[in-house]
C-alpha cells in the first residue's frame, strides 16, 4: 500500500531538520522507531508539548497518544512537576555524591510496590534489565535465561534475541553486532505457552539463572499473560532455583497504581522487577529492586559490580519522584476513563468500515490490532495487517492526532486527555477509519 503524505499539513521544518539530523545523526534519530520506517513518511519535530499536545516545528498541533512511550502519564509539563524539577535544577544538577531525592524516590517506591524491599536507581530501562540479569547470574551462579519472543527489555547484547516461532532453540542475535556468545546463553520460548516452558526448564533447569519476562507484554501490542503462563513461571523458577525477573518498565506505575503486580493472577510475587519510564516521569530514571537478600549481592555491599556516573541524579530523581506522588486513584481512573472511550471508539467505527480489529489490554494500558484472530502470542500479533495500520497512522495524523508509529506499540493515553480532548480522537478515528476502507 503506497504511504500518504498527509496532503495540507505542512511539514517543511520538519524535513528540513531531518535533513540536517541525517547528515551527522545515523538515520536522523536517536532511537530507531521515530523514524517512522515502519509507516514511512515525514517525522514530526516536536518543539515543545503541555497536557495531551504536541507542537511541531511547523506549528502544528496534535493530540499526542505517544505519550514518550510511556512516561507522560501526568501529560506534558505538569505544572507542579515543572515546579520541582526546576527548584531542583537551581540547587545543583548533579552532585556524584548521595542525595536526599534519590533516597525518596527509593522510598516512594518500596512503598508502592510490596516486593520490592531494596532498589537501586538507573538511567535508563536497558540499564535496568541488563543489571538485573548480572544480578541473577552473580546470585545464582547460572548463566542461562530465558526469555520470551516478541517481548521487549531494552538493546541488552543477551536479550536481542527473538529465534523463530514455537520452537524451544537457543537464539541467534536479532542485531549485527551481537556475539553469538552472548545470545548463545538466551533461551527464546513463545510468550504464554506452559509446555515450551515446561520443555525448557526440563532440559536446562540447573543451568538457568533467571526467566525474564514483560509483566504484561506492550511491545508486541498489549498482549496480558494467561494465568497459567504466571503461575507455571513462578513455580518453574521455584523449583529450579531460577530468579524470575518481571519487567516492568513499562508497566510499571501504569497499568495499575501498582503496574502489572496488582493485576497479576501469579500468587506469588517475582524475585526482582525492573521499572522505568514512569518512574522517571520524563526524565533518564530507571531502577532495579526486589528481595533484599538479592538486592544485597550489588556492590558495595555484595560482590556483583554495578555503577553510574549520573545514577540518581537529583533532578531527574525529583521529576520521578513528583510524579510518582501525584499519580492518585484519579489520575488511574483518568487514564482507564480513556482507554474506555478511545477503544470503544475503535470498535465501533472499524466495525461499522469492516477494518479487522482486536483490543489489546493490560489494564489502563491499550493497543489495537489490524487483525480480527485472536493475539495471544508474537506470532499471532504478526499475523496483523501492517499496511492497514499505516494508512490509519497517516489519516489520524492529517486529523490532527498523533499515534505511536508502529502496529506492535501501545496508545499511551495520560490524565491530561480530558473529555474534549477524547472528543477530538474520537472523531479523528471516525473520520480516519472511514478514509483508511474508501
Ligand atoms: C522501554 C522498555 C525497555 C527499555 O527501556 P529504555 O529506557 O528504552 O532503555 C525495557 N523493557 C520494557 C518492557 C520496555 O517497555
């Protein structure tokens, strides 16, 4: 299907800054996605962002449902996170000492989340899983883990592997630049199938130092786990002496006020959880944290090494922190109050123009599928129709509304997408929905 331009949005900044970023930037971006390769077209340059819009360099205006991937669950430039964010930055921007705001943080977290009796803070979600997997290792003594297709825990070298469909194979690296080495240690099992896991565990139980999985899948679309495939984790981890990890990046402080582990049917919490765009509300903080007995192998304390130059950094920590304290019952009724109008929106208008369709959901988290079979897995979500998506991407766009450019991506809604700014997307998807069948 050939890639609209959006006809009457002008975008000549835009390209133009995308021009001078190709020149000293490998394709223009600093993370691959922006660049639009899998809906083609022209990026947005955003030029600045407050409550659910965006602004670009052209000056156009659109209702963000990207949300940074996850992070902006207040909207852009909550008035009181701007506040203490920027009191913070008038007292110093970065100590490489301890300070009181990493400590808070720290708090606020352990406070939130009952399993999480320790936690160190990170820059970024890939520091975070790639820390906690040396942890399990160091912990263990292992060096295998096992991961799932289709789920997504950051450019980690041992987790950049995918390996093909419904097989239990050790993987083969996703990336040029990956040692097979490296990959060569990553069992890839499809994502909420017990037997592979049952399979695997039967045949490389001693060697397996950690199961890492998402929480509830968002980078394959929203895919939740079945219970069973919970629970067989848990007890298989148990059994074997296996740490099970549950990324919660993007989860985390999302899909519920207690991410995915309020929602979970597992029975009984993992060993350690990751966390990160929420947590740093904006700003370069991730974090890692879970049994103290664990988290007491992380030196200086124990022998696994771990460090960052700019690792809980005091304004960055005060952006998470802020935001953190003012995520209330509200804000996650606000968000889960769009999810319900944004999807059923969807279905009523890609039911009415015959568009295939299926819902994704974690909790307050959402995506939707261009396929009518059911999406429990990584293939089947592949099973969707791309092409489909990327005319209704650029439709929307023309209408003024901005989605994540991919299929496989979650529509990240904030509290910020008040009703009038609901009412806009909902006629935005009619319209689009209508053009994307014309
Ligand atoms: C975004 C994400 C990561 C990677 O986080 P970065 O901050 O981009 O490195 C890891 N795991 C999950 C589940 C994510 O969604």
């Amino acid at each position: 299907m050939p890639t609209p331009v959006s006809p009457g949005t002008p975008v000549s900044q835009s390209v133009a800054w995308m021009e001078r970023g190709r020149a000293v930037i490998p394709g223009g971006v600093n993370s691959p996605v922006r660049a639009f390769g899998a809906v083609g077209g022209d990026p947005r340059f955003i030029t600045s962002a407050r409550g659910a819009l965006l602004t670009d360099a052209d000056g156009t205006e659109y209702v963000d449902l990207v949300g940074s991937w996850g992070p902006m669950i207040l909207g852009h430039t909550h008035p009181e996170v701007l506040e203490a964010v920027t009191a913070a930055a008038a007292r110093g921007f970065s100590f490489g000492t301890p300070n009181p705001h990493e400590v808070e943080l720290a708090e606020e977290i352990v406070r939130r989340i009952e399993p999480v009796e320790a936690v160190r803070l990170v820059n970024s979600g890939t520091e975070a899983t790639m820390s906690a997997l040396r942890l399990a290792r160091g912990f263990t003594g292992r060096e295998k883990v096992v991961k799932f297709a289709g789920n997504y825990h950051g450019h980690v070298d041992a987790l950049l592997a995918q390996a093909g469909s419904g097989v239990v194979t050790f993987a083969l690296p996703d990336s040029a630049g990956v040692p097979a080495s490296s990959a060569g240690q990553t069992l890839v099992l499809p994502y909420n199938d017990v037997t592979a896991l049952e399979q695997a565990f039967a045949e490389h139980g001693p060697e397996v130092a950690a199961v890492i999985v998402e929480a509830a899948a968002g980078n394959m679309g929203v895919v939740p786990p079945t219970p069973e495939f919970e629970q067989a984790m848990r007890r298989l981890t148990r059994e074997h002496g296996a740490l099970l990890v549950s990324d919660e990046v993007m989860t985390g402080f999302r899909a519920s006020p207690t991410g995915w582990l309020g929602l979970s049917q597992m029975g009984e919490a993992p060993d350690l959880f990751t966390f990160g765009k929420v947590v740093g509300g904006g700003f370069p903080v991730a974090a890692f944290g879970g049994r103290a007995d664990v988290m007491a192998r992380l030196a200086p304390a124990g022998p696994v090494y771990q460090a960052g130059t700019l690792s809980g950094n005091p304004v960055a920590a005060t952006a998470g922190l802020t935001t953190l304290r003012l995520c209330t019952d509200e804000v996650y009724a606000a968000v889960d109050h769009a999810r319900e109008v944004l999807t059923a929106a969807v279905t009523e208008a890609f039911t009415r123009e015959g568009i295939p369709h299926r819902i994704g959901r974690a909790g307050t988290m959402f995506s939707v599928f261009f396929t009518d079979d059911e999406v429990t897995d990584f293939s089947s979500a592949q099973q969707q129709d791309t092409a489909l998506h990327a005319a209704f991407f650029h439709a929307m766009l023309r209408h003024g509304v901005h989605l994540p450019p991919s299929a496989f991506e979650a529509w990240f809604a904030s509290a910020a997408h008040t009703d009038d700014v609901l009412d806009r997307i909902v006629t935005a998807v009619d319209a689009s929905a209508r053009e994307v069948r014309a």
